[in-house]
C-alpha cells in the first residue's frame, strides 16, 4: 500500500503527523521498561505488569501483523478557562480524546478497507500497547526527559495507533532524542519526579496522584498545581515555547471550561455529568473530583487567612 496516501488521508481527518512502522518486537524498550518496574516506579498502577509483551511486541495483539501506523493529535484549544484556581491539564479541555482519536482512526481504516483487504485494529490509550515507543518507532515524535514524547511542534497531543496486516511502500525511521543537556523540565517538575530523566517515578508525579490514584493524600492534592493532572514539565519545555493551538478544537472545546470559582465550588452531581460527561475527567467521577474541590478551596482559604493574620501582625509591631 502507499505510505503517502495513508499519510495524506490521516492529515485529511485531522491528525497533526503519521508514521509508519514495520511490525517488530522493541526487545530494548521492554527491557527499559522492565528495569521501570523493578524499581517500582508504576507505584499502584498494577496493570502495567501484565500483559507486558504485548507492549512491545504488535503481533501479541494482532496475529500477521505487518505494520504500526502512528498518528498524533494536537489537542491544544485557544481558549482560557474562566476559573483561576480550578484549573485541570489542557488534553481535557476537549472531547475526550479517547472517542475522538478512535472516531478518527477509523475514519483511516474505513478508507484503507475500501481500496482492499485488510485486517487492523485501532488503539488509542485504549490497549496495552506501548504507543510512546511506537510514536518513536514511526519518526513522529522523540522521548523526551519529562517521559513523554515530543516532535517539532512540541509535545501537547495525544498518539493514535493503527495495527495492520498491510505492508506499505516506505516505512519511517525512529527519532533519537534531542534534548541535549537541557534539564527544565526535570528541575521544575514540583513532585521531584523524574530525578530519573526519560522515566516518570508515579509513585510521586502530581498526575498520577490526581488521575489515577484513588486515594490520594490531602496534603497531595494541596501541592499539585492542577486538580486533574499536571502540565508543569511541558510548560517550561522549549519545545512548547511557541504553542500551536488547533483552531478546530475551539468547536470540540468543553463546557466546564466557563465555570468560574464559585461554580466549581458549588458543582452539583448533574451539573458535573453536564460539565465535564463528556471529557476525559468523566472517568474520575464526580466525588473524587469535588473533593479536589473541596480540598484546594480550604487551603485557599486557610492561606488567605494566614496571609491576613500576618499583615494584620506585622502592623502591630
């Protein structure tokens, strides 16, 4: 098959790069990833330990496997949330990227079956496939020090995979790293979590404790600097100095992005479901997330208070 047209066909739905991979077994990032785990750097996310060779290994998830194409989606929206205290990563200010990404994917599929046979399989955060590596493998992106994976155009999108049987014309070739001695994101990171650089400790990353774990500490969800994950490390990467909004996102671009404060602070359960129903922040529920809420509006408080006191104290002396 035609790489280029597969390309071209990924940009016409919407997608920011493609590339293309031919199926093979990444041995050395499975080690990498092993050696992650035996130092316990998934902290309770168990489910990375199983199912590990599939990660690595196309065939495991679809047996003739040939090729991996690889898409990226910007998900940047030029629009500034109304709330400055209840603020939450920017891939949520969208349609949850798992059913737009996969809408898109097989929009792809759709056109590769119709011009012949072909067996595919889609994932977008959705299987145990390693989809940064991946990115890497199909010359979209690079892993950068911050754990995640970065291109020209910086690293604010979400990756997309399509596992065929197809064999292509051309296919692209991995990206090294480019970060260099550059360490912004590995000194700003406020959780101190990637003292290990191109890996992400979870047992201390601020998006673990807000997204995946179920029973973070108080004190956590007070220093994290978002309620639903964590933006810090691409904030201070140069590759992000010169963002690149997606202007069709404006129209994908969420209701709980107009709650000001007090909305988030009087959220109702059927106002959450309105809100956010239809993000990325649904899966969190409604309870985890108002006690966020509740959370980081007492310790506002509290420091409002403290800073207060000691103004009023300071006039004393």
């Amino acid at each position: 098959m035609d790489s280029q047209w597969i390309k071209d066909i990924a940009h016409s739905v919407g997608f920011s790069a493609c590339g293309i991979a031919p199926a093979r077994k990444l041995t050395k990032a499975e080690e990498l990833f092993r050696r992650s785990l035996e130092l316990g750097y998934q902290a309770d996310m168990h489910f990375l330990e199983r199912d590990i060779e599939k990660r690595f290994d196309p065939q495991e998830l679809l047996p003739g496997c040939r090729s991996v194409i690889v898409v990226t989606y910007n998900y940047l929206c030029d629009v500034e949330p109304a709330s400055d205290r209840y603020r939450t990563a920017r891939y949520t200010w969208i349609e949850d990227y798992h059913t737009l990404v996969k809408r898109m994917l097989e929009e792809m599929v759709a056109e590769m079956q119709r011009v012949g046979e072909c067996q595919c399989r889609v994932t977008v955060d959705s299987s145990c496939i390693s989809e940064k590596n991946w990115a890497v493998e199909a010359g979209v992106a690079c892993y950068g020090k911050n754990g995640l994976v970065h291109n020209d155009h910086g690293s604010f999108f979400v990756i997309g995979t399509i596992l065929s049987d197809v064999t292509f014309d051309s296919y692209d070739f991995p990206l090294e790293s480019d970060c260099g001695e550059c360490r912004f994101c590995v000194e700003k990171c406020p959780a101190k979590a990637l003292d290990t650089p191109y890996r992400v400790d979870a047992r201390r990353c601020f998006a673990y404790h807000t997204v995946e774990n179920k029973n973070p500490d108080t004190e956590i969800i007070e220093e994290a600097p978002l309620l639903f994950g964590c933006d810090v490390c691409q904030e201070v990467c140069p590759k992000n100095k010169k963002k690149f909004p997606n202007l069709t996102n404006v129209s994908k671009s969420s209701v709980f992005l107009q709650l000001q404060n007090q909305g988030f602070e009087n959220l109702s359960k059927e106002e959450f479901k309105t809100c956010f129903g239809n993000t990325a922040i649904a899966r969190r529920k409604y309870e985890r997330l108002y006690r966020a809420i509740e959370i980081k509006r007492l310790s506002l408080k509290n420091d409002h208070q403290r800073g207060r006191e000691e103004r009023d104290s300071g006039l004393c002396q």
